[in-house]
RNA sequence: GUGGCUGUAGCUCAGUUGGCAGAGCAUCGGGUUGUGGUCCCGAGGGUCGCGGGUUCGAGCCCCGUCAGCCACCCCA
C-alpha cells in the first residue's frame, strides 16, 4: 500500500481499541482530582517562546533543543508547550486568580511537545496530567500534592509505587552546593564520563545521576573518603530543612511511602524545596512516569508577586502503556445487536432507532442477508440479539435471544424496552466507575 | 543531538548462493436466502517503506532517505 502520508515522527495516532482505555484513565483520574478539590484550568497549547524560556532556564535541555518554536504570520515568537506550569501561571497572574483567593487548586490534561529522538514511550506530543497547588508554602501543600499524585496512580490499578523524594533547597544552596561538587570532583575529572565532566561544567548535581559504572565507582570512593560526598539536604537552610522534614513527617501521617533519593535533581530551574518522581522499571530506559516539586521561586519570575506553589505532571501515554502491558482493560458494555429480514428491514430500522435512546444496539446497514446478519452478530459479541422475524412482526412481537444461553424467548415489541432494561441494567456505571 | 538494530498482505512473520512474492490470523463470499460463534470450500488483498545504483535479472547486494525500535543525552 504504501500510504502517501504517516503520521509524523514522534506522533501516533489512537484507534478506537486504544482510546477506550485512554477514555477510562482520564475518567477516573478525572474523578481523584475532583476528590481532592481540584479545578480545571486550561491554557492554550502554545504561548510566547520567551515564556518558556524564561521560566525553564535558558541552559535546561527543553529549551536549547526540545521546544517547537515557530513564528505565525503576524511574525509572532511562539512555542508548542513543552510542560503545563509555565502557561498555568502565566494564567493564574493574567486573572489575578490570586487576588480572588489565597489558596488555588488547578489541574489541566492535554498534549503537550517536546523535539527528541523518539522511542517507546517517548513521543514528540504525549499527554500530561498536570496539578498545581499555588498559594501555599505549607509542607502540608506538599504532603497534599503527594498524595493526590500517588491516589491517581493508583485509580488505574498501579500498587507498590515508590515516590522518590528529595529537597533541592534553593537556587542559592542549590549552586552553592553544585560548587561543592565541582571542588570535589575536580581532581577524578580524569576518571569521569564524557558525559559527566560536561555535566560537572553544566549541570554538578547531575553527576550523581549517572549510570557510568566508572562514575558510580567514583562517586563510592569519594563517599568513603575523609572529605565524604555530601547531601543536598545537608546543604540546606534552617528553614528549608524545617520544611523537608515537616513534608517527610506529614506524608508519614498521611500513609503516603515514600524513598529519599539524595541523587534526585529535577530538569527545570524554578523547583524549590521538595522534589519528586515515580519511575516504572517495565518501559526501560524512559522509566519516568511522573514527577514534581515546588516551585516557590515562579510566580515571582513572572513578574507576579511573591506566591508558592507544589504540582506536579503525570506522563499519560507512559502510564498507559504500562496498563496496556499488563492487560488492563475497562469492561465492554454489552450491546444488543438487531437482526432483520428483508421483509421487517424498514420496521426494524425504526425499532433500533428508538431502542438507542437507551440502549447500546448494532445493526446491519447493508442489507445482507439475514445468514450473514446472524453471522456478524455472533462474531460481535453482542449479548443479545434482537430478531425480528416476519411472522413474528406480524404478531407483534420478536424474538430474544441470549448468546451466551443460547436460549430464546418471544418477546412483545412494547415490552421489549422494558426487558432489555431488566437485563441489562448496571451496565452504563461499569466502564466509568 | 550521538551510537546501533529493523522495515515483506489489515496483524504476526517466513522467503534458500540474487531466479515467477508465501503462511497463519483477520476480512469477504459460499456450504446454510428463519438462527450465529465450530467446521469445510473458495476469494480479495502487495508498486517487498520510499528514491537511486549494481546486475540479463534485486524482497535479497550498495548508497541515500523516511519511519519504528534499543541504548545514550534528557525527561513524561
């Protein structure tokens, strides 16, 4: 075949078999975060380019190469989103949403775009869930944001998940330590990566990211040493280290697990304070299903005033391919399928119409033969069929048939409503609870 | 952005040293024009991802390109 145009790369396209669970996820994610008091909010799918790049860092990897820049024809500077925070914000501040109240609870879901080399779960648009709680600065608003991010996961049947949590303190501590490590591992620069002595000009805190056994045996050695390799956290001040062990006290509380990870660095440059990820081992290297922090630092970045804010984003396309691997699936509403013949085809085609008021009904729209009608109806696994035969029209009635029994009973046209609703009945609650 | 592997029917895949493009499943038709899923018989469906090159001859060899996948970078 050989078809003219594909998707482009990095793109896909969902089929019916592949949104009916997406449909499910979103439904049920839909309902924790109305749980939780959340609100939606949603933002356009591009901005100003200077909106990201301001926000995310102009060093941060999205910026200098991941972003859908483009320009319109009123010679715009605009990007594709590559994350939901900094639109949200941007939002927040253009409705004065924080004179209105102190506290705000916002999520949004959608594509958004990132330019990389695809793989398996990592496309050019992919799908985020995104929550935002902005107006407080309260380890409980982490604790809070925490535990609506591991509730979600756990709405679509993920168990055992642990959450990896650190404090990244604040830019100040935070490059006061990456020239900590700088100093520190200035003199094994030999020993190291290529990728982690550009990471030690770039990035310090990345190096202790590394998955170089040679970097890890490094790293070791300078833990065991005299001067020791030294934590974020013990790095922090007063009071985010108040902070971090007030939010690690809460999730406690809370019953949220949770594993301090020292190594945990987040991409972009306004995170504050808490940070967070939950990683599936099952879709290899892109193992990331989710992450957060807080981001104290934002609000004010954009010319707002000072405002905290906890959220986090949720990888959908990932989450889901991990549902998909292990056979997950939302139940199928049983259908009724309406068989007719040539003589009761017109009277049939009123009574399907007005059974799909209320009922899930297939029916044949070409005219085949009623063998061929009986064939399609067993292979689509409706559970009841509906025959209208002509003699039986004639007495006003028609024939119900229960696939899986196989069994049959005749049926009054003016009860038929009636019974399909007892036999089916709880059926329409099934696919979205 | 770096390195590597792979593209044959709707799907999963065979295809010998270069010699007429195949199977299973799926689809459609018939056996069965008033009772399906099983079974039997049959049919349709391919510019072998695309473009170029080598050759009497290319699915197979060479180059390019597009796409997918794997590992990095980074992240969801």
């Amino acid at each position: 075949m050989a078809p003219r145009h594909q998707a482009p790369r990095g793109t896909r396209d969902l089929l019916p078999a592949d949104t009916r669970l997406w449909r499910w996820a979103e439904a049920r994610a839909l309902q924790v975060l109305e749980r939780y008091g959340f609100g939606e909010l949603r933002s356009p799918m591009f901005e100003e380019y200077e909106l990201f790049a301001r926000t995310a860092g102009e060093s941060s990897d999205v910026v200098q190469k991941e972003m859908y820049r483009f320009q319109d024809l009123g010679e715009r500077d605009l990007a594709l989103r590559p994350e939901f925070t900094a639109g949200v914000m941007r939002a927040y501040l253009e409705h004065g949403l924080g004179g209105r109240a102190r506290v705000h609870r916002l999520w949004s879901m959608g594509p958004v775009f990132r330019y990389g080399r695809p793989q398996k779960g990592r496309y050019r648009q992919f799908s985020q869930i995104n929550a935002e709680l902005v107006g407080s600065a309260a380890p409980g608003a982490d604790v809070e944001v925490i535990s609506l991010f591991v509730d979600l996961y756990e709405a679509w049947g993920f168990r055992d998940l642990t959450v990896l949590i650190n404090s990244v303190g604040q830019p100040a501590s935070r490059r006061a330590y990456g020239e900590r490590l700088r100093e520190l591992l200035a003199p094994f620069a030999e020993r190291l990566s290529e990728d982690s002595r550009r990471r030690l000009e770039q990035n310090p805190l990345r190096v202790l990211d590394t998955k170089s056994e040679g970097d890890l045996a490094v790293l070791a050695e300078l833990r065991e040493s005299g001067a020791g390799l030294p934590r974020m956290i013990d790095l922090l001040d007063t009071d985010d280290r108040a902070h971090w062990d007030q939010v690690l006290a809460g999730l406690e509380a809370a019953g949220v697990a949770v594993e301090i990870d020292h190594g945990l660095v987040r991409g972009l440059d306004y995170y504050t304070r808490t940070a967070f990820e939950v990683h599936d081992r099952s879709l290899g290297a892109q193992s990331a299903l989710g992450g957060g922090g807080r981001y104290d630092g934002l609000i004010e970045m954009l010319g707002g005033p000072p405002t905290p804010g906890v959220g986090f984003a949720i990888g959908l396309d990932r989450a889901l391919l991990v549902l998909e691997e292990r056979g997950t699936a939302p139940p199928l509403a049983d259908t009724v399928c309406v068989v007719a013949m040539d003589s009761t085809r017109a009277a049939a085609q009123a009574l399907v119409r007005r059974l799909r008021r209320e009922f899930p009904v297939e029916a044949d729209v070409e005219a085949r033969a009623f063998g061929a009608q009986m064939k399609a109806a067993g292979k689509s696994g409706a559970r009841l069929l509906v025959i209208v035969g002509e003699d039986e029209w004639k007495q006003g009635v028609v024939a119900l048939k229960d696939s899986r029994t196989g069994t049959q009973q005749s049926v009054a046209v003016d009860r038929l409503a009636d019974t399909l609703r007892g036999l089916l009945s709880g059926q329409e609650t099934q696919g979205g609870a």
